[in-house]
C-alpha cells in the first residue's frame, strides 16, 4: 500500500492549502481508510470510530492485541453525546476544565460504538483534543476518530511523524505530518462511570488539576506496578510492557548523590562483557558520564523537557542497536508521576533502589 504523506506547513491559523490536505486525509478517514496524524501527546492512527473494520484495520496495522480498546476522538461537545449513554457529574466538570486538552474520560458506550472499537467493553474512551490540525481532522471527517498511538505495538510512541513512518510506512493510507507534538506522553485517562473518578493512565492533566475540580482521584492499583502483579488494570492496554525500547533498560533510583556511580559500574560491566550499553540521564547528571554512550533527556528539573524528549530518546537507542540501557529515575510528582510510569513500564519494572 501506498502511504501518502501530508506536510502542513505548522503555521496557525491554517493556510488554504493547509486546510485541503486536512480535507483530503479527512476524506479518506471517512471512506474508511487509516490516516496518522499529530495531537498534542503523540500521533494517533486515526480511523472511522463507528466503523467496525477501521477498527479492525488499525489492530491489524499496529499489530495489537484485539482486546486492547481505541480512543474515540471528538472536536466538540455535541459530538460527545451520541457515543454515550449518559455524562456522569464528574465527567462534565472534568471536559468544562480540561477539554480539549489530553485528557480521556472512559463512559458507559452506547449503541452506535461498535464492540471492535472498545475492544468487547460496554464503555468507551474519549478525548477531545487541543491540537489544531487534530481538531479540523475530526470536524472534517464528520465522524469521531479512532486513534491509538501511531507506533507497532510495543514500541515507544511516536512523538514526530518519521517515528510513524519507521513504524507503519506501507501499512496505512496516509501521515498528516504537523511536526513534532508538544507534551510528548500520551493522555491521561480516567473512569468517570463510577461514584468517583479512577486515574487508570497518569499524563498531563495531573491528578493534582483534577483534586482542584472533583475531589478525591483515587489510581487504579493495578497501576502501581509488580507491587501489585495479580491485579487487572481497568485500562486493558496498561497491563501489556508498552513503551517498551529493543535494549534492555534498567532504572536507578534513589539518593541522586549516589546514582551516578552505581550506573557507571553496571554500565561498565555490560561493556567489559562486549554489549552495546548506553545510559540514558539528565543533563545535571551529564558529566558523571564520559563518552558517546550518553543521551540526555533534558534537565532534571524541567519535567515538560523529559516528557517531550523521552520517547524519541528510546527510539535512538533502539535505532543504533543498543543491547543494555541504564537510567536514574526522576522526580515523580505531577508530571513526573507520568514518566516515571511510562519508564517503569519500558523497564519492565526492572528498578535498582538504592
Ligand atoms: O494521548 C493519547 O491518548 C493518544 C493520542 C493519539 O490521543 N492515544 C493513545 O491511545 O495513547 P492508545 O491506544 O495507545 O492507549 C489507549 C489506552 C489503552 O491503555 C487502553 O487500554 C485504554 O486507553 N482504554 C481505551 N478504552 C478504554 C476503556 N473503555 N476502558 C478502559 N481503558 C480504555
Ligand atoms: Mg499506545
């Protein structure tokens, strides 16, 4: 198959041209087809969301399990109302503060969203996005989008649209190339069928923002890692080792006075045993580290910086054929709580505490 790409010249508000490669993609979403395209977390392979063989197609391109549920993409509130059977308190107070933005509010599904898209489940994800090439898409295509990210299941997601090339050149119809995205990780997600909301993914809209409008968040426990290995996540996709870079990555946690040297020692071992070993850090921690083994994320104390650099960093080493990869932990309030998440994941909950 023939992959089209679309460049957007990144200029807002949209160019006449602009707006016809928009339609065009927008065009092809509606008769069916699968189109990447940019949002404000990562890039989306977006497809018809009430269209059971989109669906099916977009398993089939990523190569994801099948019952691994899609977002349904939205560029306004009336576009809600269909999808669902009903819009809890907390669901409304949460889209008024938050949306458009990244965050995914799970729902009781109605009739019209096909089982295929939610993966078996009687409830369905949505998102309304901020990105404004996202929002035309959705506005223009006259149907909400389903859209996982735009990676081979497994992989990091795609923070640009040549990771999405490496990935599904070939698979799928057409890339709306809008540059790379802003924040970098994907949405947050959270269950609002309940009494109370339930963090299931962490990601920008921190649970700090949502304490401000709905109270108490509690997190799906499953969440929290091999602390709790025999529990489900409600967010079926959190239970598989997402993220995950080729190399083997280990994190260092702990006194930060004291992380430097330890990885220095692992690290030295895995190359006294003839292994491509690289060391993911911060540039605070750069000079611990001699050599072109070394990519850094960004500065300890600017969390956006990480969260935007993280994805493309694991992609790097992937690319350059890295064996074994050692990593400190970083802070893990706010922003934090969602890289730290993302990288325990990467990692396999593969975490040296010291
Ligand atoms: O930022 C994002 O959310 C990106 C962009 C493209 O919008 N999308 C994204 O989709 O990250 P994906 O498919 O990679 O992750 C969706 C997550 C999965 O963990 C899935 O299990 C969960 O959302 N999910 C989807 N529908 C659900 C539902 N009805 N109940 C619980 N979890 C759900
Ligand atoms: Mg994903």
């Amino acid at each position: 198959m023939d992959t089209k790409i679309w460049k957007l010249s990144g200029k807002v508000p949209f160019s006449p041209e602009d707006r016809k490669m928009i339609e065009e993609a927008a065009g092809v979403i509606r008769e069916g087809g699968l189109v990447a395209f940019p949002t404000e977390t990562v890039y989306g392979l977006g497809g018809n969301a009430l269209d059971a063989d989109a669906s099916a197609r977009i398993y089939a391109a990523k190569g994801r399990p099948s019952d691994n549920p899609l977002i349904a993409h939205i560029s306004s509130m009336e576009e809600l109302i269909p999808l669902i059977r009903e819009v809890p308190e907390t669901g409304k107070k949460l889209a008024a503060a938050y949306w458009p933005g990244p965050l995914t509010m799970v729902f009781p599904k109605s009739g019209l969203v096909p089982l295929e898209t939610t993966g078996g489940l009687d409830t369905v994800a949505v998102r309304m996005p901020s990105d404004p090439a996202a929002a035309m898409l959705i506005r223009a295509a006259g149907v909400p989008i389903a859209a996982p990210s735009a990676n081979t299941s497994g992989r990091p997601s795609p923070t640009t649209a040549q990771h999405v090339m490496q990935d599904l050149m070939g698979k799928i119809d057409g890339i709306l190339d809008g540059g790379p995205v802003g924040i970098g990780l994907e949405s947050t997600i959270v269950d609002v069928t309940g009494e109370m909301p339930v963090l299931l993914r962490p990601g920008a809209i921190t649970v700090e923002m949502m304490n401000s409008v709905v109270g108490e968040v509690p997190v799906d426990p499953a969440i929290l890692g091999p602390a709790a290995p025999d529990l489900v996540p409600k967010a079926p996709g959190m239970k598989y080792r997402h993220y995950a870079p080729k190399a083997d990555l280990t994190l260092v946690e702990g006194d930060v006075t004291r992380v430097p040297a330890v990885i220095l020692d692992m690290a030295r071992e895995k190359i006294r045993e003839g292994k491509k070993t690289g060391i993911l850090c911060t540039e605070e921690m750069r000079h611990y580290f001699p050599g072109d083994f070394v990519k850094c994320v960004g500065r300890r104390s600017e969390e956006e910086t990480i969260a935007h650099n993280l994805y493309a960093v694991l992609r790097e080493f992937d690319d350059e054929g890295y064996e074994y990869i050692f990593s400190e932990g970083f802070p893990s309030d706010h922003l934090g709580r969602a890289i730290m998440n993302r990288l325990h994941k990467a990692a396999g909950y593969h975490i040296v505490k010291i």
